[in-house]
DNA sequence: CGCCATATTGCAACATGTCGCAAGTGCATG
DNA sequence: CATGCACTTGCGACATGTTGCAATATGGCG
C-alpha cells in the first residue's frame, strides 16, 4: 500500500488538477487514470476497492483491476485518497475526505462509527509521548462491542 | 471472523481439554482438528494462517485451507486464539497468548511492535468513556511512523 | 453394535488484491 | 511530427481467504 508520508490532515481532494500533480511527479495521463478520476470525482465518503472497479467498468467496460488498484496506489501517493481496513482486513478508500478520520467498529451489530481528530487525541497523543509513534489516523480501524451490543446480555 | 465476546484478558491456551470443549458446545472431535491443535500447542506468538496451513501439511499432507480456516475460526470462538491484521489487512493470529495485546506498525521501516495493555489504556478508555465502546484490544493494529522513521528527512 | 441427526469435510468457484513481464503509450525533445 | 525512454497497461499466475453444496463422519442412543 501507498502512505501518506505526512499523515496530515486531509485536504479536500482537488481533483481539477491531478494531471498537472501527475506530471510534476514524473508520472502519466492515461484513459484509465482518467476514467477512476472522473468516478472518484463523484464519490463521497467510504468506498471498496471492488466498488470503484465496477464503477469504472461502466464508464469504461475494459476496466482491468489490477490497473486500477496500481491507480488507487498512485492516487493515495499523492495524498488524493486514503484507505483503512475493515474489520475483515478488506480496503476502503476514503474519498474527498473532509477531515482526516478513523473508525469504530462493532463486531456484534457491524456498525461503523468515524472517530475524528479531537475524540482520536487519546490514542494519538498516547502513541505519540510513550514511544514518539505518529499514529496514522486515517489507516485507524478499531474493532470491539458498541454500548448497545454491550448492554445486551448474549451479544 | 470469530469474536471472543468479553475480549476479556486471554488465558494462556490449555490444548489438552480442548476436546471436551468442543463436546460442550455440541462440536465434533476429527482428524482434522486433532491436527491443527497439535500444530498450535506447539506454536508460540504470532503466526499466519497460511503459515499454519503449511505447517499441518506437514503433519497431514492432505490438509486442505478451507477446513483450517473454519477451525481457525471455531478455536477463536472457543477462546483459545485471537486474531489482528497486519497493515496489509492479512491475518495474523495470536498463539498461546501470555496477555492480550495490540500492534503498532511502522509503514516506513515495517517494524512491529506490541501494546501491552496498559499501553493501551489510554485508547481503551477514552473509547469507553466517550461512547461506551469496548475496544478489543487484541484486534487492534495502529499503523504509522516510527521514532526512527520520523526523524529522517524523506522516509 | 447399528442408527440417525447434525456437524464437518472436500471441492470448486468466487472475492479481493498483488506481482512479473512483455507489449504499448505518453510526452519531452528536436 | 518523428524519436525514444520511461512509465503504464494487460494479462496470467499467485496469495489469502470465504462460501455453497453434496458427500462423510461423529457420537449419543436404543
Ligand atoms: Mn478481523
Ligand atoms: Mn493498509
Ligand atoms: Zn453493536
Ligand atoms: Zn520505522
């Protein structure tokens, strides 16, 4: 997987100008980066890397996954795109971010919370002092019972 | 997956009942799983399933994946292993746990490093006290940049 | 011991990615 | 606008699991 180097805060994808960011990196405008652009530029939130596949395969039916995976990489390269990991290890991307964000989720109802920066701060900051770790917030899943599943008595 | 519903702290394993463990909750003693056991109690930390496939074929070369995966699974429930994701989102499973732990994974150098629990204390509470959520701690994986990693200029 | 209800297995197909390689193409340059 | 080098793509193989189904095996019971 692609890393952000940085880790910080997301800034709302500007996807007007990917090309100009691909030259400036020595990198290519190809159909098919224009083809996952184009999808990715009217996706919101959380998506699976087998969604966007198929979302460009209606846009363009010679979609080969493997091509867009390698894209999704160079996307996220550039900071355009994060991922974390569900609770079952599969990607989701997270597009045009409002803020950088992990999540919460529950394995006995299978809901999923965001956790923003400020309620993160714990874990963050925790890392951070006891072992100077930067925590990637976006890459964050935490999987555990949600106070409903808790209350109830066999989950 | 599995879920250990407490996600309390993990007893280290004891092999030797596990038979009538099974029993109790109405499952079946067979060849299959006589091998995987055997191959566990021998196995200490952290290892993959694919790991664990090969290492059963070498006790039973007939082994086949689908049938240690779904006894992964029965063994999780029954408490006597856990499991996380690395950042690939790949499966990792905990053997013969001393204390339950989380990961933290630097994406530069790839190193891994445990959390004890009281390293985690500050995550684990702050999910309880903001939202009542109990964070399973043996299915946490941070990942990030390390110490090190943070210090050089271009990573 | 033999029966039977169920749990389990083997198998093949599928899901989600990743990788190596040869062929193809973008684009800077002249 | 022709050239050529790197970057990309397509493709097939592989890695790691998951799932549906029909065939089997376990183990409690009579
Ligand atoms: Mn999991
Ligand atoms: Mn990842
Ligand atoms: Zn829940
Ligand atoms: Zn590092």
């Amino acid at each position: 997987m692609s890393s952000n180097g940085s880790f910080g805060p997301a800034r709302a994808a500007d996807w007007s100008n990917v090309r100009e960011r691909l030259r400036a990196s020595g990198l290519r405008w190809t159909p098919q980066r224009r083809t996952l652009i184009e999808v990715l530029s009217r996706t919101n939130g959380h998506v699976t890397g087998a969604e966007l596949v198929e979302r460009c395969r209606e846009v363009d039916p010679g979609t080969i996954p493997s091509t867009v995976y390698r894209t999704l990489d160079v996307m996220e390269d550039l900071g355009l795109l994060s991922h974390s990991h569900g609770a079952d290890g599969r990607e989701e991307f997270h597009v045009q971010p409002v803020a950088a964000h992990g999540h919460l989720h529950c394995t006995s109802c299978g809901t999923t919370w965001e956790i923003l920066a400020d309620e993160a701060a714990a874990v963050v900051d925790s890392m951070q002092r006891s072992r100077g770790f930067a925590v990637d917030l976006s890459h964050l899943s935490i999987a555990g019972q949600c106070a409903g599943c808790s209350a109830k008595p066999a989950g």
